[in-house]
C-alpha cells in the first residue's frame, strides 16, 4: 500500500515498481526505477526516507527513521531479504544482506558489504568497498574485489529488469 502519513506523502521516481503487500508511506523519496519487494516496510511517518535510482528492497525489509531525521539509501544499492535498516546512510552500490541490522547514524560506504546477519553498530561506520560480518559486525581484511563488483553489477541490473516486468508479469491466480 503506498498512503500519505498527515501531510506526508511519498514522491515515486519513474519506472518504480512497489509490491501490492508492501508498504511505502509518509515523508519517502524513491528513485527511478527501484524494485520494493512483497512485505517491505518503508516508513516515513516521523522521519524522512530517500531512497536512490535503481535499488532493491527486497522482501520484508524494514526502513526507518528517528523523528525529524533522515534514512539514506543511495543508487543501486541492495538491500537483501528482511534486513532492517534504521536512521543510518547506505551509500551507492553497497550490498546490505539477508536478515543484517543498520542501527542508528551507522554509515556503510560505496561498494560495502554488510553481510548475511550482521550487526551495524549505532554510529559505526563500514568504509567503502570493506566487507563487515558478525555481531557486532567486525571488518575482515579483505576488501570488494573487481570481480565481485562485475557479479554484482549485473545481479542489480536483474532487479532493475525486474521492476520493469513486474507491473505487466504479476498476475493473480483464480
């Protein structure tokens, strides 16, 4: 359900596509052509949510703001299955994994990585192209390779495809 909040109302960039059982309202900006998964949560009733061109939100994500502050979520970013993120800045091209937590004024760079059930600390910050894993996540020693950047470019691209064909693909049954 995308719904105004008081006299919030959420902005939808081109090409967007919104699943019917999720749920989008309030002070929300979506890029253009960003897929929200079947279960989402994205909710701007007290605080604000931007949200950049081409990103997945997947199924049962949770996104939301403290009262009078800001969620960012730039370009291309995916945000895996049922992984909540909470008043922090997620910038381009990271990957949030499954069932992983982005607390409170965290900051997860271009190109990071916050793996599978993480923990992102409040005010923790993952620089660019660091992988983080654990609770509470800890950075490993590597960093993003080109390969994997290559991978997973094409792994949003699937999603950008996606929210293209979903408007015209999904249809009910009986």
């Amino acid at each position: 359900m995308i719904s105004s909040f008081e006299d919030r109302t959420p902005q939808i960039g081109p090409d967007t596509y919104i699943h019917p059982s999720a749920d989008v309202f309030g002070d929300v900006v979506l890029g253009a052509g960003c897929w929200i998964g079947p279960g989402a949560r994205v909710r701007g009733d007290y605080g604000r949510i931007v949200i950049g061109d081409g990103t997945a939100v997947e199924d049962n994500v949770v996104i939301h703001a403290r009262p009078d502050e800001q969620t960012t979520i730039g370009d291309r970013v995916t945000l895996g299955h049922a992984c909540i993120v909470h008043n922090a800045t997620i910038h381009d091209y990271a990957v949030i994994g499954m069932g992983a937590i982005v607390s409170d004024w965290s900051d997860v760079g271009e190109w990071a990585v916050v793996a599978e059930g993480a923990v992102v600390r409040q005010h923790q910050q993952i620089p660019a192209e660091h992988i983080a894993v654990g609770v509470p996540a800890k950075l490993l020693e590597k960093t993003v390779s080109a390969e994997y950047r290559a991978e997973w470019t094409r792994w949003k691209e699937t999603y950008i495809d996606l929210a293209r064909r979903y408007p015209t693909g999904l249809k009910p049954v009986g």
